[in-house]
C-alpha cells in the first residue's frame, strides 16, 4: 500500500476491493504570492504520506436556498469536505490486482467536476468510483481552483510575457493535474499514455477548452464530455478580457477600489494589487459574493467561467473548432433529457434540446473533418423518487456505479443501466470504443449515419 511518486511516498487504503489514495498534493497550496498565480509543482516530502482522507475543496459559497443540489451531492457528510485556498489535491481508486487487472498498466480515467466554476469537489456523494474502477480503470477525481480565486481575470494580474489580465487559474490547476497523473500514475499501475479525461457540466466545459487548447497537448487519448460540450453551447460563448475585466470592476469596487482608480498612479496600481493579494480570505469571497450577486441579477451571465487569455486559449473555442484546431482523439458526449436549457419547454426531446444540438454539431464537424471518432448519447432516464426527471447532473449515479450512495429509490432496471453505463464508459477508456461483449451496438456518429446511443432503462 506504500507507493513511491516523484515526490515521496504515499500510504492509500483499501476498501470494497480497492486501493484508495486520498488528498494527494500535486501542486503547492495556492495561497499568499501564489494565490493568483499558476499552479507550481508541489514540494517533495520526507516519510510516508497518508493519503487516507480528502484534502479541502476550494472556497465555495454554500447556498442554504440550494436544496435540490444540496439533497444530491451533500447529503452525506462523510463526503463535504472543508473548503480551504489550499485545495489542490486528488484522488486515485485503483483495483486490487484479484480483480484480474494485474499483468498490464490499467487505463487512466481523470474526472473533472461541474459546478459552474463556483461550487463542487472531487469527493461529491456520486462520484463514489469503486464499481467504475473495478471495470479495469484507476479513476481520478480533482480540486481545482474555483470562482473567483480559479477564474478572476483583470488587467491588475498581468504576467508579463504570458497573458495580459491572468484568469484561467482553475484550468491550470486541471493540466498541472494531468502533468501530475502523466509523470506518476505508472508508480500506482497506470499507463500514461492511456489517460481519458471525463467531466460533467463546468468540468465538460473546462475539458473542451483543453480539447482545443496547445497547452493541453499530450495530456489526454481521449475525452468525455457530459453535459457541458459541443460546438456552439448555449453556456459557453467565449469571454474575452475585456468582458471578464469587466466583471472584475464590480469584485474590486467591493474591495474598495472604485471607478478605475487603480489607473490613476503606480501607487495606486500597487495598492489594488496588495487588497487581491492580501485581502482574507473571508473577505474576499464577501467582496466575489457582491460581485455575482451584480452579475446575476443584470443577466451578465455565470461571472466566472473560461477566458480568451491569449495563451491557454487563444481564440473562442468554436472559432478553434471550426479550423479544426481540436486535438484529434475519440469523443463520447452527450445530454440528458431534462438538461439545462430544456426548462421551458413542454415537449422535450433529443431534437428540441439545446445542449444536444451542441453535441451533435460538434460530432457533424468530427465526422466532416474525418480525423478522429465521436460517439453520441442521450441520457433520457427519468430518476425515482421526485418529478425532476433526466435531469443536469442525474447521469452521474449511473456513470461511476455510485447509486446505492443516493437517496433516491432505484430499482434493478437502473442498476442494470448503471452496468451498462459503466461498460460503455470503460471501454471508451480503454481504447476509444465504448463497443463491447454483451452491450448493444453504439456506433460513431457520422453524416452518413448519425447514430444517438439512447440510455434509459429498459
């Protein structure tokens, strides 16, 4: 259970027949001079590291006003974890070697949690990964910076040479830990160069930036998005520097820094500086509170999310995929039935939703281009126990095998899913193709055949 890294060793635990390593650092704690900054490669320590619980989520505001969510991924305290700016942590399940995975390196399977860059962690109630790992894949959940320590992006955090406003903190906190899994996952019986990256929501929206970002190149064989990808997403048009910068106005004039002052004088451009620096902590997420409560309620959209910063992304996301500047590796993605965007229509269907015209026109583009493979969904399973129906986020249960974890009263028929789910999903991970012995035929999405794999039960 003592396995050696790059950077020390590290003690996991077993339980329900895997290897679990929790709260794994693998950048140093983002806080004081490097609160806005990139993350930096973690410190090497002496000894034995007990990776036998999980490490804080980032600064998050808990909405009390949130109950549906709050029911679903926060009913279990054993998995809400304290929020700290010293968040950079994941966290590896692997499967005994009795479970027959033990004479080569198992694929790599690295989840990035939703949450609309503002709120979630890696150790949520649904991702609960033991079945999904016992399919023959180590699974990897992740922190990562969130709001506005992970996203604020203002001409005060310039970094000479790089980009001209920063922001993007939490998508670099996402490939230092990719870099993190690529140069250790062999010591825990992982191939590195057989990594799929996986998320849901804001995490698919942050995998589809690194899908057409350069920064990202060599991190991943394949990607998965959930909820949150495509060309043309309704929630995610880019957001320039100027237009984040904007947002930023309303974070500093919070502060106290009000109508551009900061302008005015190298001695005032310090001052500013020093508040986003050395404002607390609490302070700082009351100042971010007014500055989404602005942004909400003027329709500006989510205040946080990715920007055009020149470097990790250098143009919209859709302008990239329209040249084909996509890493060219398989895709699986898809939506669910009662997704966001689909709240105001009363005949919903594959057809009329909004996030699944996202992903059937980012599949038309792979088919037209030729270059890789996509493979199409819809997740279309109305969820016991409320009327909420297929709603954003519902497949989560049923992808990582965690239902028995939920409330809700599933029947065998959504375990049977949930199977056949996991046995998609982890073929995909192993080579590209969630094609496999005893699931129905799920064939890639192409002009000529523009196949959609329905998932419901049966």
């Amino acid at each position: 259970m003592v396995v050696s890294t790059n950077y020390g060793q590290i003690e996991g635990m077993t339980k329900n027949g895997c290897e679990f390593y929790l709260g794994i650092p693998y950048a140093k704690p983002p806080v004081g001079a490097l609160r806005f900054q990139k993350p930096q490669r973690p410190e090497p320590w002496s000894g034995v590291y007990r990776a036998d619980h999980f490490g804080c989520r980032s600064m998050q505001t808990d909405n009390p006003q949130d109950t549906f969510y709050k029911k679903e991924f926060y009913s279990n305290p054993d998995f809400t974890c304290e929020m700290s700016e010293d968040c950079l942590y994941l966290n590896l399940c692997v499967p005994k070697p009795e479970d027959g995975h033990s004479q080569e390196k198992l694929p790599v399977a690295v989840y990035i949690h939703g949450g609309a860059f503002l709120g979630g962690a890696g150790s949520n109630l649904p991702f609960v990964c033991d079945n999904l790992a016992k399919a023959g894949v180590i699974v990897v959940t992740v922190n990562y910076r969130l709001g506005v320590f992970g996203f604020l992006c203002h001409p005060l955090l310039c970094v000479p040479g790089e980009n001209e406003a920063g922001g993007n903190y939490g998508l670099w906190d996402q490939i230092a830990a990719l870099t993190w899994v690529k140069e250790n996952i062999a010591a825990f019986g992982g191939d590195p160069g057989n990594v799929t990256v996986f998320g849901q929501s804001a995490g698919a929206m942050s995998l589809q930036v690194l899908a057409v970002s350069e920064q990202a190149k060599g991190l991943f064989e394949r990607v998965i998005l959930q909820s949150g990808g495509g060309y043309r997403h309704p929630l995610a048009a880019g957001r320039s520097m100027e237009e984040a910068s904007d947002f930023a106005e309303d974070l500093l004039e919070a502060l106290g820094i009000c109508d551009g002052e900061w302008k005015e004088s190298e001695e005032k451009k310090k001052q500013a500086l020093a508040a986003l620096y050395e404002t607390s902590t609490e302070d700082m997420m009351k100042a971010a509170g007014v500055m989404i409560g602005k942004a909400f309620s003027r329709r500006k959209g989510m205040p946080f999310v990715p920007v055009i910063d020149g470097e990790l992304l250098t143009k919209d996301q859709d302008t990239l995929i329209e040249e084909g500047c996509y890493h060219a590796v398989p895709y699986l993605l898809g939506a669910n039935g009662d997704d966001i965007t689909t709240e105001n229509q009363t005949e919903k269907s594959p057809e009329n939703n909004p996030m699944q015209a996202a992903n059937l026109a980012f599949a038309e583009k792979v088919s037209e281009d030729g270059r890789t493979a996509a493979y199409v969904y819809y997740f279309d399973r109305k969820l016991p126990g409320d009327e909420s129906g297929a709603f954003h986020s519902a497949e989560l249960w049923y992808v990582f095998g965690s239902l028995s974890y939920c409330w809700r009263p599933f029947t065998e028929a959504d375990r049977a899913l949930s199977a056949e789910m996991i046995g998609y999903w982890s073929n995909f991970m192993k080579n590209g193709n969630p094609n496999g012995e005893g699931l129905p035929e799920w064939s890639a999405y192409t002009q000529e055949n523009p196949y959609v794999r329905m998932l419901d039960v049966k």
